[in-house]
C-alpha cells in the first residue's frame, strides 16, 4: 500500500493510495493480480473511506484497465464493515460512461461476517449527479437478497441462501430464482466444492435440480478463476436420482479478460453416468477478445454443439449469439 507525498490530511488519511496486490503460490512465488490506485477520498471521524474513486488495472503499468469505480459508503460497524455501499461502474479512466450502479446492504455479525445482503443493481445513474456528489441510481434490473450462515474461520460462508428477482423496465417482476449453496474452500478462499440446490418456491421446499460441483484445486489461475471442474446433476436432495454429469474447461486468451474472469474459449464435455466414462456430446463456447468491450460485455460469441457418435464428437450446431 503507497500513499503519494503530500496528500495526508490533518487526520492522518491518505487522499490518494495505491494498492498492489499480489497472489503467493506454495513455493512462494509472488505475481501481481491487481493494482488499484484511489482518488477524491472523504473520510468519517473514525477514518473510513466514505467517499473515493477507484481505477483498477492488471499491474502497475496502468495498460490495462480492469475497472473503474465510484464508492460511497455509510453505516460503518466496529468490525469496519459498511452496513450500505452504492457503487458505479465506468468503462473509461475519466469516469464520463456510466455502465452500471450497484447498491449493496450489509447485515454483518461483531466479527464482520456478512449475515444478510441485499444486492440491487442498476442500469445506470441520474444524469444530474456529479462525480463528488451523491450516487442516484436509475433503471432498476436485479436484486438478490442473500442470507449466509455457518463461517468458517477466514469467514467464508459454508452455507447461503440466494434469492434473485429480475424486473423488466417499468420495474416490474420478470421472474424468481431460489438458490442454497453449501460450500467447502482451500486456504485461497476458493471453492473445493459446492452443492448447488435450486428451489421452485420461497420455502425452499420443492427442488428442481441439485448440483455437485467439484473443482480442481491445482486448476485455479492466480485471478482465483477456476480452468476446470466437474458438475453432477440429480433430481433429488439426497443425490440419488442422477440426471448428467458435465466436465468444463476454460482457457482465458489475455490477462485483462482473465483479471475479469472471461473465459474466451469454455468447453463443456457431456457424460450420462457419475464415473465420467459415457460421453455424450459437448458443448464449446468461443469468443473473440476484440467481441469484449471496454466494460467487459461480450458482444458475440460461437456456440458449438456435438454429439458424440461412432467414437468422435460429430458437430451437428453452430449458433452465432451477438449481444
């Protein structure tokens, strides 16, 4: 962490800061995964940032930029967590093209672990606000309403509940989606492994599908993106009743789109029993990093579908899906 001379305030706070972060390997090996540098900050009276700008690139030669934010805070616990978070989303250095506004609600317990969050994300932000001032957002399209419980120690979430909505531009409800996890993560803080039920009803009580997700511990780049795991598909909460089971590799073409955890090419390799030994098809998805824009939407991809027939994958589907 650098703070740039001469940018103290009489408090002690820093008004500009830099901050590299650096995944360490298990032999040791450090490589830079980020470098953020944050601007125009405000602070509380107990030395919260409540106010700051954040440009986050790959490395400290500023080439490549992975975001660009805007952050007001509020609410702060004892543990230093905001209880709220509004946060707008720029595809450009000089912070002029809004992409997005996310406001978030934090319900954390004495030792910082997020109980209950409500994540609302916008469209965009009132054409009145300025940069130093309030953060109004417009045109609201999701809100996942997250309840977490069973910590472990570094505080990550062995089980969670998600409940998604979606709403169409007059606000109004487009559908629902239930969702419990149960997780178990390595000392990276990355998921081993996760079952992934998904409910039909609020209770929580008729399942649709559950999926056991497995992922490859040595298969995890530096951006804790995962290049590979295996997925099994059941019809029943006590995994009984198999339906497929899909191993995914991902292959990332650049390190910004990797930083974004894009992956350019995604093949999804199709099995009708758990040991992965029938293979059925696959499925590959293929998208040009010139196809991504500045603020990391994919604007076309290729969708390669196979059927696995006579001994070889035999493509019988090609979609060109352009956003």
């Amino acid at each position: 962490i650098t703070a740039e001379t001469g940018d103290f305030l009489s408090t002690g706070d820093a008004k500009k800061e830099s901050v590299a972060t650096y995944y360490v390997d298990a032999s040791g090996k450090e490589t830079m995964t980020s470098y953020s540098r944050y601007s125009n900050r405000v602070f509380d009276s107990s030395h919260n940032a409540i106010a700051q700008t954040v440009l986050t690139y790959t490395d400290d030669s500023l080439a490549s930029l992975v975001s660009a934010q805007e952050v007001r805070s509020s609410g702060f616990t004892a543990s230093g967590v905001a209880a709220s978070e509004i946060i707008a989303a720029y595809s450009d250095e000089g912070f002029k093209a809004v992409t997005g506004v996310e406001k978030i609600e934090n319900t954390p317990d004495p030792q910082g672990n997020i109980l209950h969050q409500v994540i609302t994300k916008y469209s965009g932000r009132d054409s009145k606000d300025t940069v130093a001032g309030a953060i109004t957002p417009t045109g609201k399209l999701s809100q996942d309403v997250i309840d977490n419980s069973s910590f472990d120690s570094q505080g990550n979430p062995a089980v969670r509940a998600v409940t998604s909505t979606y709403f169409d531009s007059t606000g109004a409800d487009i559908s629902t989606t239930y969702i419990s996890y149960s997780n178990s993560y390595d000392l990276y803080n990355r998921p081993l492994t996760s079952n992934v039920s998904y409910y039909s009803d609020s209770d929580r009580k008729s399942l649709t599908s559950l999926q056991k997700i497995t992922y490859s511990e040595g298969d995890y780049d530096e951006f804790g993106n995962s290049r590979h795991q295996t997925i099994k598909t059941y019809s029943d909460k006590d995994a009984k009743v198999f339906v497929q089971a899909t191993g995914v590799d991902r292959i990332f073409a650049n390190r910004l789109l990797e930083a974004r955890g894009i992956a350019t090419t995604t093949t999804s390799i199709k099995y009708s029993d758990e040991g992965l030994a029938a293979r059925t098809g696959k499925v590959v998805n293929l998208i040009d990093p010139k196809d991504v824009d500045s603020s990391g939407n994919v604007l076309k991809q290729d969708q390669k579908i196979y059927v696995f027939a006579g001994g070889k994958d035999v493509n019988t589907l090609h979609q060109v899906i352009t956003a």
